[in-house]
C-alpha cells in the first residue's frame, strides 16, 4: 500500500506538526485517522516515516518513525525571464520541479513583455509537483528582478547563458564541468539583447547552445533543467 506524501515546515526531532492545509488534505480529504502512517518532507531533502497521534481542525501531530536524508549531486539554479502566457511558466514550474532545480529567479529583460509573477501561485505548483513525484526537495523561487541585478545573485560555479544571437558551436551538455553548482540564463521570447550578453560574459557566464532548433522560453528552461542536472 502506497504512503502519502505531505510537507511540513514545522519538524523537531521527534514530532512533525501538520498546518490547517495539509491537515485537512490527510484527515478530510484522503480521510487519515489515528495510527495511520504518512510521509513527510521538508523540502530541504528530509524525508520522515511518521504516525499520526492526535489532530484537530488547525494541526496535525505526527510521530517520527524514521527519517531519511537525501543529498543532490549537483545544485541548480535557473535564471529566467517570464513568459507572456503565465500558464506556459506555470507548466515549466511543474516539470523542472520534478527534474530537480534549487532555486529558480525570474528576471526582467529588455525584451521581456511580462514584468511581474504570481509567485503565490507558482509556489503551490511547485508543492503540489514536489508531493506528487516524491521528491524531497521544493525550490526557492525568487520574484522578478532586473537583469542588471542577477550577477550579484548568483553564487554557482559554472556559469551559462543561452541565446541565439549568433551561433554558437558550444553545446551546454559539453560545457558541463565537475563543479557541484551551475547556473544558466534563459533570455526572453524575443532572447537577450547583444549588450545584455555582453554583461553576461562580463561576468564570467560562458556562452551555449541548447540545440539546433529555437525553442520556447519555458522549453528551453525545461532542457536546460535536465541538461544540468547530468
């Protein structure tokens, strides 16, 4: 029989607590009682075997039973503009979760038509995607910041930006090195502008290609997604 899946940020080291959400998801939606066993992550890779002990209408207490730690191999962090369609970036979100990223920044480009995110929303998705694959990791997702301002963002080892404006012979899958942390820039519908890749290689990001044919922009953060995480 299958364990349920549900998220907690409220964990000790022997009890988990449930919020209002989640605990009328396990206790009136898939009708868990006393004793049951269900799964809990945290979202930073914790995964715990507990048993429900008590709950009412705004908690639910959980037993530890065991916990396990799960650790990436390699930290990911995509960098991308928004797209016009916001469902088109909600299916994105829902994919690379499932992939595996660490965090994931929207960025206002030159081209970028839309400015702002409804991160409330993604953030769900994000859950909701986290739960269902039972994965243990749930993404930081920052809010829209402007271009210029990424470069003092971001932290990884290897550096990446995707565009078209010229071709470019170096593929993002042969540019991978051992580092234990990569990120990539994905440009908007209408890609990066010419000085906007010129700030990038300023800043040390190493110009690739993500194939022969143009893709969407939630295409290409889905690629670049799994690309990464070889």
């Amino acid at each position: 029989m299958s364990v349920n899946f549900f998220y907690s940020k409220d964990i000790s080291s022997s009890y988990v607590i449930l919020d209002s959400i989640e605990t009328n998801h396990c206790i009136k939606v898939l009708r868990h009682n006393i004793g049951d066993k269900i799964k809990v992550v945290d979202g930073q890779g914790s995964t715990y075997l507990t048993k429900i002990i008590n709950f009412n209408k705004e908690n639910c207490k959980l037993e530890i039973i065991k916990k396990n730690i799960s650790k990436r191999k390699v930290k990911i962090h995509l960098c991308i503009s928004p797209t016009k369609n916001h469902k088109r970036l909600e299916w994105m979100m829902e994919k690379i979760v499932e992939i595996g990223v660490d965090r994931v920044t929207f960025m206002v480009c030159r081209r970028t038509i839309r400015k702002t995110v409804n991160l409330k929303r993604l953030n769900k998705i994000a859950l909701s995607a986290m739960k269902q694959t039972q994965n243990s990791f749930l993404p930081l997702i920052d809010d829209c910041l402007d271009y210029s301002n990424i470069f003092e963002l971001v932290k990884s080892e290897d550096l990446f930006i995707a565009h078209l404006n010229k071709k470019i012979n170096l593929h993002l899958k042969s540019s991978l090195k051992s580092n234990k942390s990569r990120c990539i820039l994905i440009g908007p519908e209408g890609d990066f502008t010419n000085d906007e890749v010129f700030l990038a290689t300023k800043n040390k990001f190493i110009e690739v290609s993500l194939g022969e044919t143009r893709l969407r922009t939630e295409t290409s953060g889905l690629v670049s997604a799994s690309i990464l995480n070889l």
